[in-house]
C-alpha cells in the first residue's frame, strides 16, 4: 500500500509531492480527510492568480495598451 497527501483542485486530486506509480494501470483510492491541512512546500506550483499577485508592478502604463499592444510592441500604426 502507498499512501501520501494530496489535495482537490476541483478536478483531480493532485499529490502533494512526487509519487512513484506505475503507468497506465488501475488502482483502488481510498479518501480520508487529513486531520490537519498539509502546508504546501516551496516546489508545489502556485496558481496563476498567485503569480501575479507576487509580480505585479505599478508602472505608468498607457491606458489604452489593450487596445494598442500592436502599436506599443511592433510600432504598426495605432486602431482608430
């Protein structure tokens, strides 16, 4: 029997840490909540939100850069 923690993202239960299993084959799961939760490690992925959360800048961007990213990136001539 292997046991390890993991959690569920809302699709799949994903390990919290790398777990040796053989490929393509099926396997019975047996789940039972933790008593305590598990905190993530430093290697666990962070979420996208997360990411730029942790990366935002306050820089004076123009206001229409959504609008003109082709204009600001490649100098092509701006959207009317």
């Amino acid at each position: 029997m292997i046991n390890f923690n993991a959690h569920f993202d809302g699709k799949v239960i994903v390990p919290e840490e790398a777990v040796n299993l053989p490929l393509d084959r099926p396997f019975k799961v047996h789940i039972e909540p933790c008593d305590e939760p598990v905190p993530a490690s430093k290697d666990s992925p962070q979420s996208a939100l997360q990411w730029l959360v942790e990366n935002a800048v306050d820089d004076e961007l123009p206001g229409d850069l959504s609008a003109q990213h082709d204009h600001y990136l490649y100098g092509t001539p701006e959207r009317s």
